[in-house]
C-alpha cells in the first residue's frame, strides 16, 4: 500500500468547514524534502461539501482569523 500524500497535523471544523494543516507529498522520486522527512508544509487548507462533492482550497502557511473570517466556498 503507497504512503498517504497528505498528513493531517491539526483540525479544527467550523460551521465554514474543516480546516487543516497538512504535510503534503509532492510525488516527485528526486524531491530531497520528501525523502528526508514527512513532507513539504505543514500548509492550511480548507474542505467543505458542495453539491455532493467535496470541496478545498489551499490557504497558506498561517491560518490568521482575518483568513479565516474571509473565507468563503468558491
């Protein structure tokens, strides 16, 4: 079975959605970050349901509460 390429390293759900940080794998078999830790990041992102699918944006590295507060689905 192949490594999971996102690592959940914190969550926090809202009533906007689910917000997390992630360590990310960028698949790359050359990439020096991935081979010698866990991956790239940790990154925010945030997922949310829409129209029967789930939905996410990428935020960055600093989850800010002016971020936050900013966010809306699409």
């Amino acid at each position: 079975m192949p490594a999971p390429r996102r690592i959940i390293v914190e969550e926090q759900i809202t009533r906007i959605g689910t917000f997390r940080r992630e360590l990310v794998k960028c698949g790359k078999p050359t990439c020096g970050t991935c081979s010698k830790g866990p991956a790239h990041g940790p990154y925010w992102y945030v997922y949310w349901k829409q129209d029967g699918r789930t939905r996410s944006k990428y935020i960055g590295k600093k989850l800010t509460k002016a971020k936050r507060a900013s966010f809306h689905k699409g």
